[in-house]
C-alpha cells in the first residue's frame, strides 16, 4: 500500500477547494432572468372581482418608452405590461375600444418616482418604481386599484382596472 505525504494531500484538497470557489464566483445563476421592473395590469369584473377578458381594445403609451402600441384591437388578453420610463416622473395610457358606437378611449396617467436598485455583481443595477399617484377616466372603465405602488421584476398584477360585466336590471 502506498503512503502518501500529509502535506500533500492538504495541497491537493487546497488546490481543488480553490478551483470550486474560482468556478462558483464566475456564474450568473444569482441573477435573476427578469431585470426590467414592469407594472402588470389586469382586467376584473366590478360585479364579481373575477379576472376577465377583453377583446377589441388598443392600448398604446403616452411618454411611455418608444410611445409604442402595447396591444393592437383583436387580440384576447386579460393583462397586459404598462412600461414606465426612468427618465421622466409619469406616463399616461390610451385604452382605446373598438367598436361601433364605442365611447371615447380611456386614458389612465400614473405619477411615480425611479429608484435605483443595486442587485448584484453578477446583475448591476435596476430600477423600481414607486407610484405616488394616479387618475383615470371613467368612458367605459369603471375603477382602477393600485394593488402595490412598488413596481418591481417580480411578475404580480400590480393594477387592476375593472369593467362592468352585466348589464344592469331595468325597473
């Protein structure tokens, strides 16, 4: 049988633990794959507060990123992304219906303040954003909910809007 010298088999340990420590500290699995720090808003009924539907709808940001067209009429969603922008204080959304005789499109304007995040090494930085305020019309929307006014990566609704779903009993 073989001996080996003590000293160096605690070399050899020493050298290994070393390359385990090297390989963990190069990795990016503490960091998370969703970085950007998006408020979720979701569509409820106002008679039963359930999650519903809608169709016909386009809704498009006001000093949102790009301004872009978040949803184009004829798609089905039941929540859609309202992106904020780091660079200014507040963003309006137009909720546009698409039918005959439709009322006039609902705008939806958010007040809030970025914050800077650090993350990580392996991540940087983000931002979150807290919502100080709100309004909305009231055309074919009933009610908006702010549900957290701390925007962060996490996916959660955020906002709900809700619709009156049923038609309301005449007398």
């Amino acid at each position: 049988m073989k001996r080996y010298n003590p000293l160096t088999l605690c070399a050899v340990a020493a050298v290994a633990t070393l390359i385990a420590l090297m390989a963990g500290s190069c990795n990016t699995n503490g960091c998370t794959d969703n970085r950007s720090s998006l408020p979720i808003a979701g569509f409820f009924s106002m008679e039963t507060g359930a999650e519903i539907a809608i169709d016909s709808i386009s809704i498009g940001g006001i000093g949102a990123p790009d301004d872009s067209l978040l949803v184009n009429t004829g798609m089905k969603i039941h929540q859609v992304y309202l992106p904020f922008s780091s660079e200014a204080e507040g963003v309006t959304f137009a909720f546009l219906y698409d039918w005959k005789n439709a009322p006039q499109p609902d705008m939806i304007t958010f007040r809030y303040k970025t914050i800077p995040f650090f993350v990580s090494e392996e991540c940087g930085a983000m931002y979150r954003y807290r919502i100080t305020e709100y309004s909305y019309t009231t055309h074919l929307l009933d009610s908006v909910a702010v549900i957290d006014s701390l925007i962060t990566n996490v996916e959660k609704v955020n906002i709900q809007l809700f619709y009156h779903t049923e038609t309301p009993e005449t007398e």
